[in-house]
C-alpha cells in the first residue's frame, strides 16, 4: 500500500498566488539554467519549473531558520506523446494517460538553477519510449507495480518537502471553444481548504508569450515567497490578465 498520503498532505491554512513570467523573463530564466554539461538547452517548462522549485526550497529553509530538508518535486507527465508504436493513441481520445517524473535534491546537494534544472532533466529522460513500451508490454502490470512501490519509497519521507508541479501548457485550453466563443482567461482556480498540497500549476498568458504559475504554499512560506528579491526580479505578482491578445 502507497505510503503518500501522510507526506504530501498538509493540514493548515494555505494560499494561492499568481506569479507570471513574461518572454523576457523566460528567455533570462532560461539562459541561467543552461549549463554545458549539465542541460545545454533546457526548455520553458524546464527552466521556470526548475526555478520556481529552488524559490520554494529557499522560502521553506527562510521558516525554518535556514535548516534544511529533502526536497522532492513531481510533474505530471503526459504520455501519449512517448509512444511512438503503430498503436498511438488517437490526440483527441477521452481519458488520461499520465505518469509522474520525481527529482529530488538532498540537502548536501547543490541547489543552485543549473543544479536543480538538471535534476528535472534527468527525472524526464527516464520517461522515455522504452519506459513506455515496458508499460504496454506483456510485464506492464509488474511494472507499474515496480514503479508504485519505487514511489512509495519517495513519497513516504515525512522529514522531505514535496512541490507538485502540472503544466497545462501547448493544450490548446484558449483554442476550446464549447459555442460561445473562445475563453478570454483560464485559470486552474485558486485553493482555499484546511487540507492541501504545495501545488504549482503551470500556463501560458493569453496573449501566449509567457507563463502563469499558480502557486500554492502554507502561510508562512507564501509570505516567505513573496518577498523573495530573486523570483520578484523575474515575475510579475498578480497582474491584471486581460491585456488584449496580440
């Protein structure tokens, strides 16, 4: 049995907040994640979630006095662009396929961008067409066992700091038209329960240029993030989204 539930899940008053990346702040982000022989290119998703993870890290060592811990991030993976079999799933086909890439970074462990992006890179490149085809073949069932019970070793760490990351990028959600025309803003909604995870949902601004990143911590790391000099250099807190499209 999964061990999750006691690590991932926090029982205070958490916030939500909405920090958006403009292309110039991307394209810097970007260029302070590149490394020659860590990750040489990483992409948008790479770099800003590699980013936005090491804030995190940054506000939760600031409450605790600088103390460290592990820190675990996950991002949800969509599969069916990994299998490249005559057996492709259709594009459009009702139903998820989704899997999850785990980086980890001890408290020994450098936690510089490079670092950590790479860390993610390495997390992904796993999720490759052999680990595809594995799930699909005859063993899938004993595998997704192995994998289950490898993730239950990550996610049962009650001492580490998990930060789930999802993107919704490059799914067309301001393409979604239901017959009263395409959406003016979408947003994955904020989060206001005594039960929560630290939670950070990935989107592209209206206009397509940028990212929004939809962040939810505890209190205290939340205030602890928004007066981070180094994410507050690159972000914009809360803007009004309805500048008009390009």
């Amino acid at each position: 049995m999964l061990k999750i539930w006691p690590a991932l899940l926090k029982f205070s008053t958490c916030v939500t907040k909405r920090f958006v990346f403009d292309a110039t702040a991307i394209a810097a982000i970007k260029s302070a994640a590149a490394h020659p022989s860590l990750v040489a290119h990483p992409t948008w998703i790479e770099a800003i979630s590699a980013f936005i993870w090491g804030r995190c890290i940054a506000a939760t060592e600031a409450r605790r006095d600088g103390a460290r811990r592990p820190s675990v991030l996950s991002h949800m993976i969509n599969l069916r662009s990994k299998n490249k079999s005559s057996a492709a799933l259709p594009e459009h086909m009702i139903g998820n396929l989704i899997w999850i890439a785990t980086a980890r970074s001890d408290p020994e462990s450098e936690r510089n961008l490079q670092s950590l992006t790479s860390a993610l890179r390495e997390s992904l490149l796993k999720l490759n067409v052999k680990f595809f085809a594995g799930l699909a073949g005859e063993e899938a069932t004993s595998r997704v066992y192995k994998c289950l019970e490898e993730m239950s070793e990550v996610y049962g760490d009650e001492e580490a700091d998990y930060f789930g990351f999802s993107s919704l990028f490059n799914v067309g959600v301001y393409e979604a038209d239901f017959g009263w025309g395409k959406p003016v803003w979408v947003s994955p909604g904020w989060i206001n329960l005594p039960v929560y995870q630290n939670l950070v949902f990935l989107i592209e601004t209206r206009r397509g240029d940028g990212i929004e990143a939809w962040v939810t911590l505890g209190e205290e790391d939340m205030a602890a993030l928004q007066r981070d000099g180094e994410l507050l250099s690159y972000a914009s807190v809360e803007p009004s989204p309805l500048e008009p499209r390009r």
